[in-house]
C-alpha cells in the first residue's frame, strides 16, 4: 500500500480528542504510522506537506509533522504535470492546498489517500482511494 496523508490528519492529535470521531481518527492515525514504521505501508511525502506545514503556527506541531513525513518512502516533487493537474482540480472545485495534495499523490501513484475532510471525500471521483484514516483501517483485512 502506497499511501499519502494529508495536513488534516497529520494534525489530528492535536485536535480536541474529548469529540469521538476525533479521538477515533487519531487512533486510526495511530495505528496507520505502526503499519509505515513496519513496513507493510509506505507513506508519500511531497513539497505541499512542507508548505503547509511551514505555516503553522505552533512549533510542537510543526516538529511532530516533520518527523512523521521522514518516515516517507517515497517522495515526490512538483512538476508542470501536477501543477496542470492541481489547477484542473482545483476549478473542478476544490481548494488549491487540497488540489496540490491529491495531484501529488496521483503523480506518485499513491493506492489510498487519506483525509478528515469530508468535503474532499464526497468530492473526489480518481484513481486513488480517498478515506478517513478510520475507514481505511477498519476495511483492513
């Protein structure tokens, strides 16, 4: 499984864990980082991550994010290619930050792309699986 994470569940630990389906899609998310650190998934990571996180405002957060995307097998740089693809996403109605996130993970041939946004979900009809990290690891077999 070659799988790509965005922003929104990077973050999810820090989020208010007193609400269920936080706490469940960081557990998930938990659970997602014990199948990259033993190798049966393999996470991308890509400059949108960077720049993303680049603008966060809290360092803890900040460090957290990076050390999760050094454990990215794979990584995969912009390109005329996605840039064109992003843009298509993106006047087909999704947020830039989200358009760049899944053109990267398409470019890199990621098999699940995972996301708390439910917006992004219901919108994304592609090559990838796009799930919460709850569904992801609920349909593991």
């Amino acid at each position: 499984m070659l799988l790509y994470l965005d922003n929104s569940v990077l973050n999810r630990p820090f989020d208010d864990q007193r609400q269920p389906r936080i706490w469940l899609q960081t557990l998930s998310f938990s659970l997602v980082l014990t199948l990259i650190e033993s190798g049966e998934a393999a996470l991308i990571h890509s400059p949108v991550h960077d720049l993303e996180n680049s603008r966060n405002p809290f360092p803890l957060r900040q460090m957290w994010i990076e050390k999760c995307l050094r454990l990215a097998a794979q990584n995969v740089a912009l390109s005329d290619s996605i840039k064109k693809r992003a843009l298509a996403l993106e006047q087909s109605g999704f947020k830039a930050l989200d358009a760049l996130h899944l053109a990267c993970a398409e470019a890199a041939g990621a098999t699940h792309f995972l996301t708390c946004d439910d917006r992004l979900i219901r919108r994304y009809s592609g090559q990838m699986i796009v799930q919460t990290p709850v569904t992801f690891t609920t349909s593991l077999t």
